[in-house]
C-alpha cells in the first residue's frame, strides 16, 4: 500500500549547529567570542551577574554540540516547586572540565545553590526530561572525550541539592514512554560495542517504587549489529510503543540494518520484536548509505525504515554515484505497514516522494546545466519536473520555487510536464531533508 505523500519539509538549522558546535565564549573576550554569545538580556544577565560573584573570576560559557539545547544557559523547573531555577554550563580559570551551575531565584535576583565538575571539557549535547514525576525536570548532559567515548550524567535536584543519579558510557540514547508510566518518561541507553559482531547492549531506566534507576539490560543483533548509530521510538496501531534500533552490520561501517525492540509490562523487560509484516529484519531492511537511518517520514507515530531498491526505474550513469531510488517501509502500521517510493539524493540529502505507480518506471537524467536532474517517463520522451541545487542568486528565475536551504546552496524545482504528484506544490509539500 501507497504510503500518503505531503511529508512536512524539514526546517534545517544546519548552519546555526555548526556554528555553535563545540564553541565556548568567555565574558570580556575576543570579538569572536562576544560573536559566539548568547543574548545576555533579561535575567539571563542577572543569572551571569550571579555566577561570576559565585565564581570570583572570569567565565566561559560551554555550548552544547547538539541536543535539544543550543545554549549554555537552560530555565526549568529542576525541583517541582513552582518555580523556573537556572542552569549553566561554564568552565572557570584553570580548570578542565565543564562546570554545572544551579541558581535559583532570590528576589531581582538569583543566588548559585550547587556547582558539580563535569566529566570532560566539552558538552556534546544537553537535554531537560521528566524522568521523576510530571512536576520537575531532570538535567541529561552528555560529556564527549578527544577519543571520541561518550558519557552521560543524570542530575536530579531537590531541596537546593544537586544529586548524580547516572554516570554511564553510551552510544546513543532515547528518551521515550516505553513502559506506559502516566507521569514520567523512560531513558533507554544503547552501551559502547563490546567487539566485532556482539551486538548492542540496551539498558533501560525507568521510574520504579525505589526511584529512577537502570531496570534491565538488553543484548540485540548478536552476530549481525556491530554497533548502535540510531534508536527511534515509535507507537504500533494498536498503541504499543517500540524502539526501531539502526546498527552497523558487521566489522566495518559500510551498511546498516534496523531491528525492533518492545516493553513486556508482565515480565517487566525489553524484548526483541518481529512485527507481523518483517520476516527476516537483516536482509528486508539492509542498505548501504550509512547515513539513511530510520525516521517517522510523516509524523503519524510509525517508525519508517528506508530500503534501497534496484528496481525503481533507470538512472543516467552520470547520476549513478549521487541518485538511488529508495523505499520507505513501515512495518508496524495498519493492514500490515506501508511504503512509500522515490528517489535519493545522497549528495544533497534529500528525498523525493514519487507517485507509487512510477515505481520500476522512471527514468532520472541530468538537466542541461548539469547542475540538477530531471524525473521522466520510462522511455524519457516525457519529462515532468526538474530539480537543481544552486548558488542563492541563480534565483531570479521565475519557472524555479525555492524549496529548501542546503548548506550554502539552494534546492529548487520547476515543473515541465504537469503530471499529479510532481508538481511545484506537490514537490514542496513532501520533499524531506535528511540533513539531520
């Protein structure tokens, strides 16, 4: 069955990640650094005013890589009293690692309550979940290591105490509602590769009657996954929520397999999974691009599994490095899962959505400026629409709408033969960025 198209266009912030990745700013700093701030106003100054008197000496704030947090400054409610605290990420003179700061409020102003030494110097990423109760938020931080290893710290705050529940090496990591608690959220850790082949060790951790600690751990992909790249979770029809996990399949990362995972509320542990639709998850869901990991395509709460196929239509052989056609598969939906047909731009990293009939007839050529390609007719005598990714000020021309951002350059589209499902409209309202 036809998966609907109209995927929403990713909004890519690529440009403003880079930037901020890895960045720190120290106060009275370079022209630079003071570049690199955030927007001091508010009482994010008086929250700075407060740390550096903590501090007695001069401030560099740490940004966050990644995750939900592009800032060094973070407001939540840590303790469930009612009351927005504050949290700040910085590094101090002559010291290494990253400190976290909590300050709570004080009248016009604020007062630091705890500081706690980091694991590294650098923040990966930073994360707020509801890991206790609906009331407060728990602090996720991610310390990353010039090597490369990674670690996360769970801090929980309560009654101006600052408490690390979780210090754990991890690959990746999902926060989800696996278990069905109604008033707090699960973190499921997928642990570093133990060796060639050994699979992935998933731990999950969870609210319980003695509080949040690891319940269970996991093994997955024994003899086929190599190491974790990826956890998606998703929710069945029928309102079961699951992990999709993508592993590297075998010693070297060179393709990707996906496998399911589900919660046993009897038993109280995380289960492999076979949904009804997958009969063998290593071969139905193997693909070579290491960087087409699984994703919900449409937001309807399934996880959908991207397959390259060799039968959907011909690609010019200039276009053979860069074009492949791809199928997104949704196992766990209704009837039996979906799919939805198209083609991939692993250069750009795009997707575009095509109508299911043209799958195994399609035809994907260069344009004449050699600077996109065109979607025809199995015999090419018809061409329906034409893509091409451009310098910004190549866009004066009118038969071209701009799509999409990608990187410096510009994705647009112009339609040449009106075709149901390919045009301008139809393009901007289900292409994907997968730049992300």
């Amino acid at each position: 069955m036809q998966k609907r198209t109209g995927l929403r266009l990713r909004a890519l912030l690529a440009a403003l990640a880079l930037l901020l990745s890895g960045c720190s700013t120290a106060l009275g700093g370079s022209a630079e650094a003071l570049l690199r701030a955030p927007q001091l106003t508010g009482r994010t100054v008086a929250v700075q005013r407060a740390l550096t008197a903590h501090v007695s000496g001069a401030v560099t704030f740490k940004y966050p890589a990644s995750g939900d947090f592009l800032s060094p400054f973070l407001f939540g409610d840590w303790d469930g009293d009612g009351a927005e605290e504050a949290a700040v990420l910085y590094t101090a003179e002559d010291t290494a690692n990253v400190f976290l700061a909590i300050l709570e409020p004080d009248g016009d102003g604020w007062r630091v309550t705890q500081t706690t030494e980091g694991l590294s110097g650098e923040v990966e990423s930073i994360a707020t979940a509801r890991l206790r109760d609906e009331s407060s938020l728990q602090l996720l931080v991610g310390y990353g290591s010039a090597q490369g290893d990674r670690y996360l710290v769970v801090y929980f705050y309560q009654d101006e105490a600052l408490q690390t529940v979780i210090s754990q090496s991890y690959a990746e990591l999902l926060l989800t509602n696996i278990t069905g608690l109604a008033d707090a959220q699960d973190l499921i850790l997928a642990l570093p590769s133990e060796g060639e082949n050994a699979g992935i060790s998933l731990q999950l951790l969870t609210n319980t009657a003695d509080g949040f600690r690891s319940t269970q751990t996991v093994s997955v992909g024994q003899g086929q996954i190599t190491a974790c790249t990826a956890l998606h979770a998703g929710t069945a029809a029928d309102g079961t929520p699951y992990v999709v996990v993508d592993g590297w399949a075998g010693a070297a990362p060179g393709s990707l397999f996906s496998t399911f995972v589900t919660y046993n509320a009897e038993t109280g542990f995380l289960n492999t999974w076979l949904p009804d639709a997958l009969t063998d998850p290593y071969t139905e869901t193997l693909r070579y691009d290491t960087t087409l990991t699984s994703r919900d395509i449409d937001g309807d709460g399934d996880i959908d599994i991207p397959v390259e196929t060799g039968e959907g239509g011909t690609v010019a052989e200039s276009l053979g490095r860069s074009l492949r056609f791809l199928v997104w598969r949704d196992y766990v939906g209704r009837y039996g899962g979906t799919e939805t047909f198209g083609v991939y731009d692993s250069e750009n990293r795009f997707f575009l959505p095509l109508p299911h009939s043209l799958n195994g007839h399609v035809l994907l050529r260069p344009n004449a400026a050699g600077n996109g390609w065109l979607v025809c007719n199995e015999a090419g005598s018809v061409s329906w629409c034409e893509l091409r990714v451009v310098d910004p000020a190549l866009s004066g021309d009118e038969r071209y709408r701009r799509i999409a951002n990608i990187g410096g350059l510009q994705l647009q589209v112009r339609t040449v033969t009106e075709r149901a499902g390919l045009t301008q409209q139809d393009i901007a309202e289900s292409i994907l960025l997968l730049q992300s």
